[in-house]
C-alpha cells in the first residue's frame, strides 16, 4: 500500500474529530504550529477559517464534477465545457459498448477516481472498476474538511479525452481570484511524465519565486494563447466570491473550463519562503459572514 494510501486512511480515521479539531491538527502537523483562527494573517490560515464560517449550500454544486459544468455554462457559455458523454450512480452501470475509443472516467465528488483510457481496446476493467469502487466509498470531506464536498452524492462521469498536440501534455492553468479579481495563477505541468512542477505568474505573466509542494519546472513556459481570455473569464466565474481559484486547460489552442476550487491544496502546504502565505492571505478580505457576496 503506497504511503499516500496509508496517510489518506489515517485521516479517514479521524472521522469523529470536530472540524476545529482536525484542522487544527492537521495543519499543526503540516506548519509545526497551530492554526490562528481568531485574527488569520496567512493564506492558508484565512482557508482554514473559511471552512469554517463560509458555509453557503450553494458550493455544493460547484465542486461536484459534473453539477458545475451546468453552472459554469450558465455564466460563460458552453463552448468552454468539456463534453460529457455519460453520467451513472455505479460503475457496473457503465455501458462501455457506447463510449468511444478513448475518454476519461472520473468521479463527482473527489479528486483521485480518474481513469484515463486512450484505448479502450486495451483498457483493464477490473483494474479500472477497484479504483473507482474505491473512491466511491470514499467522503472527500474527511480528508481536509472542505464541507462542501460532504454532501455530494458519489457518481461516475466519462468525458471526452483531451490531448493538447501543441505541447505535448495537458497543462492546468489555475487563477486565484478574490472578491472577483484575479490577482495571481499557477501553470500545473509534468503530469505526461509523472513528474507534476508548479510554476506561480503574474498577470503580467512574470515568474514568481514561489514553490509550494513541488518545484519549479527546469523549462521556460510558454505564456498560454488564451491568457487574457482566461483572466476575462476567471473574472466572471469568480465575480461574487471572497476567494475561488478557476482552473482551465488550453487544448490545441482551444480554452476549456477545468474546475473550481475553494480550498487550494486544502490550506494544508506551506510555502517554501513563507513571505508569501502573508502576501496572499493580505488579498483575502475575510467576510463577517459567508463568503458568498451578493
């Protein structure tokens, strides 16, 4: 059992704890030092205060994989939505005769059951059925306490697989918006080889020194096609949020929505150069009540 398995049944384990709680524990784990709940200065700490007090049901829908997808074409347009070719309660439900050659199954309420198939010829059923059967009996919510994910109810979505020929890989590019203002993003890259890099910009797209959870990449990246139409529509994904990062792909020049995060890596990773926890954290104006501007 890898590590990462272990480390996600201990957390599971502490099911019975109280949000406050775990958090605190956990992020004591994470920074060596307890959490500022009272008076938050720090990104990750004003993450951790938001699980807590911002709790409006309608974030519900936005981080469900397949219920955002209809609020994010509300808001943008459906030529920004990776097509769904299917949605089902189990994965024995899955009629695979109808799906095409490649596509990529994925789970509604978490981050980890994704099966990607670029043949089905050669796909592993068996392999592919333990772990989305695993995810399905799995509570995201448990993991880092971000509520929303308590309630979702567990299903199955294939989608159309996307290859980006232009770069070679699928890139993530992910903007931290606050109170509907992009204000910083990262470029995710390295997945084709296993070997994910972080890289923080500007919105002048000007690298910045920061690393969190994994390194810089060693190659210069390309400012992306559609950035300033990513920044356009981070804006008005993110218009009545107090904070929510908006993620896109650009796929052989064409911009597609990715998802939407209220918790960045759960506010659970330090900086390396912790400057800019404080950086960040002064760009979230906590809310005297939910985060959820009208």
């Amino acid at each position: 059992m890898s590590s990462n398995r272990i480390l996600k049944r201990v957390k599971y384990a502490l099911r019975f704890l109280p949000d406050k709680a775990y958090i605190q524990l956990y992020y004591f784990v994470s920074f060596k030092k307890f959490c500022n709940l009272n008076n938050p200065k720090k990104f990750n700490e004003k993450l951790q205060w938001l699980k807590l007090h911002d709790r409006n049901p309608e974030y519900i829908k936005m981080v469900d994989k397949y219920e955002v997808k209809k609020y994010v074409e509300s808001k943008i347009g459906e030529e920004y939505i990776i097509h769904t070719i299917g949605v089902w309660d189990s994965f024995d439900d899955i009629d695979f005769d109808i799906l095409p050659k490649q596509f990529v199954l994925k789970c509604t309420h978490d981050s980890e059951g994704i099966v990607i198939v670029k043949d089905k010829e050669k796909m592993n059923i068996n392999e592919a059925r333990k772990k989305i059967n695993r995810a399905l009996k799995q509570n995201f919510y448990y993991i880092g306490r971000e509520w929303p994910y308590k309630d979702i109810k567990p299903r199955i979505i294939a989608e159309q697989y996307m290859e980006d020929y232009v770069d070679g890989e699928l890139k993530d590019y992910k903007f931290f918006c606050f109170d509907g203002e992009p204000k910083l993003m990262y470029i995710a890259s390295g997945r084709v080889a296993n070997q994910l890099k972080f890289d923080y910009f500007d919105l002048n797209f000007k690298h910045l020194d920061i690393i969190q959870k994994y390194p810089n990449s060693s190659m210069e990246l390309k400012k992306p096609k559609n950035f300033d139409k990513m920044i356009e529509l981070s804006r008005k994904l993110s218009k009545k949020f107090v904070h929510i990062r908006v993620d896109f792909y650009e796929v052989n020049g064409k911009l597609y929505f990715g998802e939407l995060t209220f918790y960045h890596l759960s506010g659970f990773v330090p900086f390396k150069d912790e400057k800019w926890d404080y950086i960040i954290g002064e760009w979230l104006e906590l809310p005297n009540r939910g985060g959820l501007n009208e």
